[in-house]
C-alpha cells in the first residue's frame, strides 16, 4: 500500500503548564485522506494537543508541518492564516457567537477569508442541510439543543474545506445514531 502525501507531521512535541508536562516527545504524521483518532484518559493531553497543533497554545519545543510547511517560526498573523486557511476546528465547548444566528456562525470562518457574502451565505447553507440544520439557519445558538450546537460547530469547521480537521470529542452531546453520522460526515 502506498503512502499518501503528509498533510500533517509533527515532531518531538514537548508542552509544559509550570512543571506539569501535558505533552512529552509527541511524534506522528497524518496523510491525505487519513482519518485518526487520539485516545486517552480525561487529562492525558488530547485536547492540549488538538490546541497546540492548531497554534491556540504555543509549543515549548518540536515542530508541526502542514502540507510541507513548518509552523516552527510563524508570527501570530501567520499562525491566524493557518487556522483560518488549513485547519478546521471543532472545539469541545464548541465556541459559538451567541449573537450571531446558526447560519451566521457557519459563514464566519469564509467571511473572514474575504469570500463575498454571497458565496458564504451559499456554502454556509449547503454545510447547514449537510447537518441537518436547515429548518435552525436564522435560529441564535442558544435557542437550539447542545446537539444541535455540535452541529454548527462541525458546519462551522467544513465550511472551508480545510486540509485538516481537529474534532475535539466531536460526538459528545450526540447519541449514538447522530454520532454515527456525524463521523460519516466527517470522514
């Protein structure tokens, strides 16, 4: 079986809180069209790792590369591009705009990328039936359920067909029949 290209490589990855080591000579690549899953106690690093890969948190020391770029020497505007132009994040909390409605909130991530309203509006909406939203687009997150939420979150992250997806525990408030479909989704 052949390999496919590296999207993601990290390498050595070290992250420490004071004198608490979260991550310690964390190695592994991720090829196109791979799907992993990291697994681990409440505590063990999983969610500092999704973080650090990401560049929410900085590293102490190693390096992470995508699609052949290393991230060792990015500046914060850098760091800001590569999320919003490679990486598609789903958090556990799911990071929602409370004053912005489902639809508004998926399109986010494209606005940002300076594509027309228009153009966000479109691929926001096709995400939206892609989930199941379609009947919650004008709805503001705090009127849909913590499962719906979820589902905003992942609209949110494909949105801008990253190159990588980061899912933090992405089928937490799901039962199992929605989880299921969720990770088809993601796959």
């Amino acid at each position: 079986m052949s390999k496919g290209k590296s999207v993601l490589t990290v390498k050595n990855l070290n992250k420490s809180f004071g004198n608490f080591q979260a991550l310690k000579d964390i190695n592994f690549r991720v090829e196109s069209g791979e799907l992993v899953a990291i697994l681990g106690e409440s505590g063990s690093g999983k969610s500092t790792l999704l973080n650090v890969i990401s560049g929410l948190d900085e590293l102490d020391s190693g390096e992470i590369t995508i699609n052949g770029i290393s991230t060792r020497d990015f500046s914060h505007k850098e760091w800001a591009i590569y999320r919003n132009h490679y990486i598609g994040f789903v958090f556990q909390e799911y990071n929602l705009v409370d004053d912005l409605s489902v639809i508004e909130n998926v399109e986010l991530p494209l606005l940002l990328q300076g594509v027309s309203a228009s153009e966000a509006r479109e691929k926001a909406l096709e995400k939206c039936k892609l989930l199941g939203l379609t009947n919650h687009t004008h709805k503001l997150p705090n009127r849909i359920s913590g499962g719906q939420q979820q589902r905003v979150a992942i609209a949110r992250a494909l949105v801008t067909d990253p190159k990588v997806i980061l899912a933090d525990e992405p089928t937490g408030a799901l039962d199992s029949e929605n989880a299921r479909i969720i990770l088809d989704v993601l796959k």
